[in-house]
C-alpha cells in the first residue's frame, strides 16, 4: 500500500511550491451539490488550477496530476492536461503505464485511465501491443466482464496487432464459464477480424460445430445462440437451408420442449422460409397439440403461442410477432 | 464429461443464483399477505425520495468527491427525479442552480463538470437537461447556444462519431449527447449529422444490441442512446430493428428486471435504458415491422444488406429514404422538428415488455425505504440509480396510453394509482411538460 498519503506533506508546507497562489473554486456564494471536500483534496485541487490555469507544463505539474488523479481519477480535465504535460517534457511513457496500472487497480472502471491507456499505448506503438494484452488479461481476471477493459483489448488487437494467441485465451475463457458473454462477443470479433483465420465464412463450418456443442451442453445459455444466429449474420438463406442449424433446434426441443432459444430460433427459420418435413411435423404437432391451438393453425403460429406461454415475460413480445406473421409462412 | 454428481456451476450461473434467490425472497413476502398489505407494500414513498433528494441538491459528504467531475450529472439526477414526481425546487435553490450550472459553461461552449473544468458532452447533456427541467426564461436563456454549437462541432471526429472533450474518447453515448443537446436547442443541422448514423450503424452487433464502439458488446445503455440519436437524426431505419428489438426484449429477466447485457445480472438502472429502449421501439413498431417482412422470405437480401457491407459503403446521402418513415416525405422533415413530432400520433401497438413485472422490481427491490432507488438488494441507493429507476417507473406506468403523456389505465399502474408519475420524452429524458416549454422556448415564435 501506499504511504504517501499518510505522509503527505500540505502543499502549503512544500518549499519547491511555495511560489504558487492556489486557486480555489468558484462556486460562488450559495453553492449546489456541494461537495463538503476534505482539506487535502480541497488544497491539491486549488494547486492543481493555479497549475492548469497557468498552463505550467513542467515536471512539479506532472507530479501534482499524479496527486490529483490518485483522489479523483474521475476528473477528466486533470487527465487531459496531465498529456500535454507528457508531451511537452518529454517523458517516460513506460512508467506512465506503470502509473496508469495502479490507478486502474483500484478503478477498473473509469473512462479516463482507459482513455489515457489508449493515448500512452498509441505513441509507443506496436511494441505496447503485448504490454497491452498482458494489462487486460490481468484486469480480466478479476472481473472477466469488464466492459472497458474488452474494448481496449479489441482496439489494441485492431490498432497494434498480438493477435497469435487471441483465439486460445477465448477458448480459455470460454472453459472456465460458457455463460461469459464477453467471451463469446471476443470470439466473434476475432472470427470476423482477425487476419490470421480467413474470415467468418473460413470458419463458418467448424464455429458452428462448436457453438452447438456448447449449446447442447447448457441448451438455457443464450450467448452461444446469439453466437449461431452471428455466424450466418446477413443471410437468412444460408440459416435456412443448413441443415445443422434445424436439427440443433430439433434436438434440443426433444429433451425440452419449452426451451424458449429453441423456439424463437425455429420461428425465425420458418419466417425466412424453412419448410418443415418429418420429424419437425410431428414435433410441431405436439407443440400444437400442448397449447390448444386449433389443427390447422399454421407452425409459426403455434410456436408463438407456446413462447407466450412459456416465456411470459415477452409475452407482448410475442404476442405482436404472431400478430406480423407473414401469411406465406408454415 | 462432466463427473458424476451435480455439474459445477460457472461464476456467472453463481452470481445470477445469488440474485435470484434474493429478489425472489422479497417477492415471496408480496405473495404472502392481503391486497392490503400488498398495496402499502408497493407504495411510491415519495416524501422520503424528497427528503434524499432536496438533502443532496445543497451539500454532499465528503465521499462524494470521486464525482467532483460529474456536478451537473448530480443535478441533472436529482432534478428530473422531483420532477417526476411532480414536485419542484424552491426559487432561491433554483436560482442558485442555474447560477452554479452558468460557472460550469466554458466561454468556448459546452458545459464541464465543475466550474473551470473542461467542456465535456456527457456533462454537457446533463446541465442542458437540468436547466430545461428548472424551466423558466433565466434557466433556458443562460445556455450559449452559438457557442454550443461550436463546441459540438469541435467535438466532432471525421468518422462521424464524437468525442467526449477535446482529444477525449469516441463512443456511441458522445453521440446521443451531442445529438440529444441539440436537438433540444434547435442547432441540430446537416454538419453535425454527417455520418453520425454510420457510425453507430457500425456499432450493432451481430447479438441485435448496440455497442459503445465497433467490435464491443452490445450493451443496455448504448443501445438506449445509439437508437434515440439514430431516431434524432432520421437514420433509424439503417439499424436492423428487428434483430434490436429481438435483442432488448430478451434483457427482461425472471428477476422482472432488465439486464444490460446477456448474462449479466439484473440492474434498476436499465429500466429506463432497455424499458426506454422498448418505448421508443414501441412507437417505431411500423418501421420494425417493415423491416421485418423484408426478412420474411429471404427477401432481405435485395433490400438491405448485412451490416458489414453496409457501413463500408453507405455514405448519408446515397439512400435519402434510408430513414424515412412510411408515408412520410423527405422535404417535409427538418431535422429538428423530429423530436416534437416523434410525438404526435397514436402508438400502433401495445407495450413490448412486461410493464408490470418491471414496476414490481423497482418498488420493491430498487426502492430503498429511507429514500433513492438501488440497483438491486444487497447494494447501496444512490442518485444515478434514483433517476433511472424513477424513470423507468414513468415509461412503465405510460406505455399502455395510446397519445403521448395521456393519463393511462389504472390497470397499468402496480400499487396505488398514486404512484403515478409525470410522463417523460423519451428520447431526452426529461420531464413532458418542461420538453414542450423548451420547445417552444428554442424555436421561438413562428
Ligand atoms: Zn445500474
């Protein structure tokens, strides 16, 4: 832990400071949403104005952003200045990194330190990109979700490259928890984006096979559903006429006939034109049969009314798509 | 294989059972008492969101410095709660408010977190928000709008997309800011649209959602503000709705909550960003339901392309009826009568969501008796999740009326019809009545 902070010198105390008027805050005379600031928070900030109004752009500056950032790294506006300061003398951009992992330890979730990571990490190159990914692997492992963290790590695969081993940490990640959403958005980002696989139709036939797998193995897992629906994203035709895509459905509908995935996906391939034969017929048939609905209503229908049934929070949902059934479909 | 015995559980199976098991031990109390009880139960206890929020408008404990950066957002959040729940500020606190908000202006425009800070648009958004819900001509007439208008357009990248503050970030919400505050003030024009819709085209993901950039996960709160601007701008129909719809409608959980993205957990927050969402995709339900019979019959290929080739090479103005309503001419739109007339009319269609289970979540597992509104049990209230599950709790209570803001149907109300709050826009967030003095207010008499 730091222990700085329990040290810390007022900058009123500091001699190599002395020479600066602190500003304070022109709140005015009856202020809103005050903060009842603390003293030393009050102090750097009047410190950190005098800085910025005069636009000292100097190694103290550096020094006093490093301090205000360690209370607030919220404030933007310290962030900001705090580069032109960098630029301006030329400084270290590695230990700026180290800097900005410690402040992200404790705010992995701040706008600005992703910002300034981005910033740091553009000057430096392709040199950063392993850097980089070694940074977000760490943030991920204590929060495998975290939304900026995934979007850095998309920009720097994008921007400087590192994409070797991409796949099998997805893969890793996807091991420890098939429902990390994150993941799956990463495994199609990489199956769409990288230079090294060829493309979403390269890969098209072994992704599927492994989406169902997983599907089969958690059929109530939404993401690897989405995923399936991804991988034929643009052509309905091609979702249509695969066959591993309806037998997926059907398979699933066999050991549960209410899982709702299954259901929305077999309305969706009938509404872009599936033409169900054998098994499905009879399958829809029970279906038909379980919600009462009258023999020769058509298959879409019937489905809708099981997914009211079954998944009463879309009801309306639905509801209205049985209600824009197109009339051509089964 | 799995070993024999029960399969071991995933982090996210883990957490999303502790939750569950929480929510649904509080509903288990609904369950077991009278109608009585029940209604006390589900009661909007308004004097109590008042004393939190009017405490918090004058003086903050010191805690509250982390958001020293995000003064007008505190503002924005406490104001348009009381305004929801149709109560106001006295004239010296409203005064003060806006004098605080004319010190966090920047004489280049746009309005920064705190006096002195740089202009930021997220702040931005919120003091413009903040003094249209104050209302009155001191409040409205403080804002620069020429100067805010330059701001925007400093913030504006060539992509199409803006940034945050100069040399700041780009993502989907500084373009809902950007568009939403000027929309507002009437300074929204060809320029600063120019290539706003590709962009945020380019952020739906192959799950429907949208995401804060290209290549992210499609997330709750960009989805909210990626569709609203895309609606402000007249390109919404460049989005694939039915995949979007498709997409929110499943973030509404046995919870009877909203998620923000798949397989995370349950949050009051994103009642008003997914149930906003839904509302606005409810009062779009034609264009969904256009697009949703190209798709019929793998029709959709000669009509619109998927969204990879479509963000290479569309350009605005390449598909003028790109965003076009049915029925309506292009001439007749000007860009910042879209709000106002996003308006008029009936909703073709009923809500799309579970109105009701939704307002069950907000009573009674985002409510905090001593005041505020949390994200879920076990969290702590603050202002952030106050404002959104209030309004969250006003897009339910009006999604059932057929005209805009029309008082609705008891039977969509849960608890007390004395629950029922002010009806908001829902593409600025702010309150309806407070919207339609703006309006008129920035486009001045004509
Ligand atoms: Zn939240």
């Amino acid at each position: 832990m730091d222990s700085d902070e329990d040290e810390r010198v007022p900058f009123s105390r500091r001699p190599e400071w002395s020479d600066v008027n602190p500003v304070p805050q022109d709140d005015g005379p009856n202020p809103v949403v005050a903060i009842a600031y603390k003293d030393d928070f009050r102090e750097t900030m009047d410190y950190f104005r005098a800085i910025y109004q005069s636009d000292e752009r100097s190694p103290r500056a550096l020094q006093l952003t490093t301090e205000t950032i360690r209370m607030n790294p919220g404030n933007y506006t310290v962030w900001h200045f705090r580069r032109l300061v960098l630029e301006e003398i030329n400084a270290d951009l590695h230990e700026e990194l180290d800097f900005v992992a410690h402040v992200a330890e404790g705010n992995p979730k701040n706008y600005q330190i992703w910002h300034h990571r981005r910033w740091v990490s553009e000057k430096l190159g392709t040199k950063a990109a392993s850097v980089e990914l070694q940074f977000t692997k760490k943030i991920l492992a204590l929060d495998a979700k975290n939304y900026h963290a995934w979007s850095h790590r998309l920009w720097v695969l994008e921007t400087l490259g590192g994409w070797e081993d991409e796949l099998e940490y997805c893969d890793k990640l996807l091991e420890d928890d098939i429902f990390n959403n994150s993941a799956w958005n990463q495994r199609y980002f990489i199956m769409t984006r990288s230079p090294v696989l060829g493309g979403l139709q390269a890969v098209r036939d072994s992704e599927v096979s492994y989406t169902v797998k997983a599907i089969l193995s958690n059929p109530p897992n939404e993401s690897p559903w989405r995923y399936l629906r991804g991988l034929y994203k643009g052509d309905h035709k091609l979702l249509v006429t695969d066959t591993k895509v309806s037998s997926l459905c059907l398979e699933v509908l066999k050991i549960d006939p209410n899982c709702v995935f299954a259901l929305s996906l077999l309305l969706d391939l009938l509404c872009y034109g599936f033409e169900p034969s054998g098994e499905f017929t009879s399958l829809i048939g029970g279906l038909k049969h379980s919600s009462g609905d009258t023999l020769d209503a058509k298959f879409a229908n019937t489905i809708c009314c099981v997914l009211e049934r079954v998944d009463p929070m879309r009801a309306n949902y639905w509801a209205w798509r049985r209600s824009k059934l197109p009339t051509e479909v089964y | 294989m799995e070993p024999s015995g029960a399969p071991r559980l995933t982090a996210t199976q883990q957490e999303q059972l502790r939750v569950e098991q929480r929510v649904f031990d509080t509903y288990r109390v609904l369950s077991d008492v009278s109608p009585h009880t029940q209604s006390l139960i589900l009661e909007l206890w308004r004097d109590k969101h008042m004393e939190f929020l009017t405490r918090g408008l004058r003086l903050l404990g010191p805690s509250y410095h982390v958001l020293d950066a995000n003064r007008p957002w505190i503002c924005y959040w406490i104001l348009q709660s009381i305004a929801l729940l149709e109560e106001t500020v006295d004239l010296q606190l409203e005064n003060d408010i806006v004098d605080f908000l004319y010190r966090c202006q920047d004489t280049d425009g746009g309005y920064g977190g705190g006096p002195g800070q740089l202009a930021h648009l997220a702040t931005t958004y919120a003091a413009v928000n903040s003094l249209i819900t104050l209302g009155g001509e001191k409040a409205l007439s403080s804002i620069n709008r020429e100067k805010m208008h330059a701001f925007l357009l400093r913030m504006k990248h060539p992509s199409g997309a803006f940034r945050m503050h100069e040399a700041g970030e780009m993502d989907v919400r500084a373009c809902y800011t950007a568009v939403s505050v000027a929309s507002i003030l009437n300074i929204l024009d060809a320029e600063l649209v120019q290539n706003v819709g590709d962009y945020i085209l380019s952020c739906q993901t192959f799950e429907g959602g949208i995401a804060g950039e290209p290549g992210s996960e499609a997330h709750g709160g960009y989805t909210f503000c990626g569709l609203a601007a895309m609606i402000l701008i007249n390109r919404v129909e460049l989005l694939d709705l039915p995949a979007l719809l498709d997409w929110v409608a499943f973030r509404q959980g046995v919870e009877c909550g909203f998620q923000g993205r798949v397989n995370k957990l349950v949050d009051g927050c994103y009642s008003f960003w997914q149930g906003g969402a839904l509302l606005l995709l409810q009062r779009l339900s034609l264009s969904v339901e256009e697009q949703l019979k190209v798709s019929y019959f793998g029709r959709e290929k000669e009509m619109r392309s998927g969204h990879d080739s479509a963000t290479s090479n569309l350009h605005e103005g390449e598909r003028p009826d790109a965003g076009l309503r049915p029925g309506r001419e292009l001439s007749n739109i000007k860009l910042n009568d879209i709000g106002f007339s996003f308006l008029e009319g009936e909703t073709a269609c009923g809500p799309l969501f579970h109105s009701i289970a939704l307002q069950q979540y907000i009573l009674l597992c985002s409510q905090v008796l001593e005041g505020g509104f949390k994200d879920k049990p076990g969290k702590h209230r603050d202002f952030y999740h106050t404002c959104y599950c209030l309004s969250g709790l006003s897009v339910c209570q009006y999604c059932r009326s057929e005209d805009f803001g029309e008082s609705p149907p008891p039977s969509g109300i849960l608890g007390p019809y004395a629950n029922l709050l002010e009806p908001i826009h829902p593409l600025f967030n702010v309150v309806l009545d407070r919207y339609y003095e703006a309006h008129s207010f920035f486009t001045g008499p004509s």
